[in-house]
C-alpha cells in the first residue's frame, strides 16, 4: 500500500553551501554551479551522487535544476537531497513544476 499525501519538506533534506564565486577557479576537476550554471571549477565538492539545487536569492529565487555526479554550489543556491525511500528525480519534476 502506498504511503499517504505527505509535505515535500518531509521527503528532502536542505544544506547551504557557504561557497563564493571568487573562491573558484577556471581550471579544477569538478564544477561548481552557481544561479546562472557552471560558474566555475574546484579539486573538492560538496554534493557527491545527486542533488536539486534551488535558487534561494536574486531575480532567479525558485528555479530548480538536477545535478547528477561530483559537484559544488555556491552561496546562492541551496542544495537538496532526497531522505531514505523518496527519489529525488521525481521531486525534481514535482519542484519544476512549481517553480515555472
């Protein structure tokens, strides 16, 4: 039987990342994405499998976008990732919607 209707803040848990964009560089081996994308590259990351980073401030506050693989965020976006049994596509899609 399947679970009933439950609040999105139960299936997901939210981190910042205290990251700047001056802190990264051009040449690194992992990416780092910021409001506008890839802003630039780092030898470490904070997100390791996959992760819904949402815009948490400026004129993009809302927009959510999927990251799959080893990767950072900068101060501006907040990170997502699904709690135990909730996969984190799914909530992807369901965040898109809302944030059209």
């Amino acid at each position: 039987m399947g679970k009933p209707n439950i609040r999105i803040s139960e299936c997901l848990e939210c981190t910042s990342s205290t990251l700047q964009e001056s802190d990264v560089s051009e040449v690194g081996t992992y990416p780092v994405y910021g409001a506008n994308g890839i802003v630039g590259y780092l030898n470490g990351y904070n997100t390791s499998d996959e992760a819904i980073y949402i815009i948490k401030d400026g004129s993009g506050v809302g927009s959510v976008s999927y990251v799959k693989g080893k990767c950072s965020a900068t101060g501006t976006l907040n990170i997502l990732t699904a709690k135990q049994d909730y996969s984190l596509q799914f909530l992807y899609y369901i965040l898109k919607v809302f944030s059209r």
